[in-house]
C-alpha cells in the first residue's frame, strides 16, 4: 500500500511540476507579441521551416520575374518581400515592402510589415512612423495598433503611448491571440510595474 501511495504522490509531483513549468514559460516567456510583431501582418502562420539558400533564391528569381511581368502590381513585391521577412532578411525585405507601398500606400498590412522591418534593423522611430501610418490607413487594423505599443514600450519606453496603442487593439480585437497578455501587461504597468 505504500509503494502505491509513493507511486501516485510522485506521479501527481511530476504533473504538479509539469504544469507549473507551462505556466512559468508562458508568463516569462518573450515580451507580448514578440512572435507576432516579427511575423509578417499579411502571411498569418505560414513562416516556413529553415530551408536551404538555394531554395530561397530560385523562389526569389520567380518573384523577380513575375515583378516584371507584372509592373505596377503590389503584389509580387510583398510576396517577396514576406519571404525575405520569413528568413530575417529584414534589410532586403524592406526594400520590397517600400516598393509595393509606392504602388499601395494605404496598405496596412504591408506598412506593418515595414515597421516590424525597421524594429528588427534598430530604427524604432522609422518602426512607429510606419506602424502609424498603417493605424491611419487602416484605424480597424489591429496589429498596427499591438506592434506600435511593442516598439513604444520596449524600444523607446514610452509607457503612455504604448497604453493608448494597446488599449486601441483590446478594444479592435478583444479576444485576438495576444489580448489575455496585452490586457495583463497593461494592467501592471498602470500599477506601477
């Protein structure tokens, strides 16, 4: 009988542990949307596995050659711009994203893509530029309004300005993906933490 009571209580040790490890990553884990600002606002989750050079250049040269094929169209621009994104490119991917907003100047997604770009180049003011005009562009567009707060809270420490940021995207998406950690991080910077 006690081997079994020793048994279980471990058994229930390693599930108590188990769980409070998820927990503990989930709370200490990157900073709220992290995942989500370097993502690409237009390509969802479709960030592709690592995959060889070779492969990213022959996708490239199709991209280049429908470019011109098909000049004046947005389109293959931002392609190749996510893809470059998707492999940290972010240099090059801009350069696309720049592009394709000449041609599309009201694009949200695309000028979020390029103020995440510029957050990942170490150019958190051009980042905010580019997240705004995206917010202008689009008011109902809500990454615009969670990748503002990232870059003003974590690059620039603007506290006020990223609680206006995110309370604009808790109120566009209450229950998006990031909301439960956006609503928690703003509640502990309004009390002081």
């Amino acid at each position: 009988m006690k081997q079994s009571n020793a048994i279980l209580l471990a058994l229930a040790a390693l599930i108590v542990g188990f769980v409070g490890g998820l927990l503990f990553a989930a709370y200490k884990g990157p900073p709220p949307g992290l995942e989500e600002a370097r993502r690409p606002a237009s390509s969802f989750d479709l960030k592709p596995e690592s995959q060889p050079d070779a492969d990213l250049e022959a996708k490239m040269a199709e991209l280049k050659a429908q470019i011109e094929a098909n000049a004046g169209k947005p389109g293959p621009y931002i392609q190749a711009g996510n893809l470059l994104f998707d492999h940290e490119r972010f240099d090059e991917a801009v350069r696309y994203y720049e592009k394709a907003i000449e041609l599309e100047p009201e694009n949200a997604d695309v000028l979020t893509d390029a103020g995440i770009c510029y957050r990942q180049l170490k150019q958190p003011d051009k980042a905010v530029s580019y997240f705004r005009r995206a917010r202008k562009a689009d008011p109902g567009h809500p990454n615009s309004a969670l990748n503002l707060g990232i870059v003003l809270l974590h690059d620039l420490g603007d506290k006020k300005a990223a609680l206006e940021a995110w309370r604009e995207y808790l109120a566009l998406n209450p229950q998006g993906p990031r909301a439960d950690m956006i609503r928690r991080v703003v509640a502990q910077i309004e009390s002081g933490g």
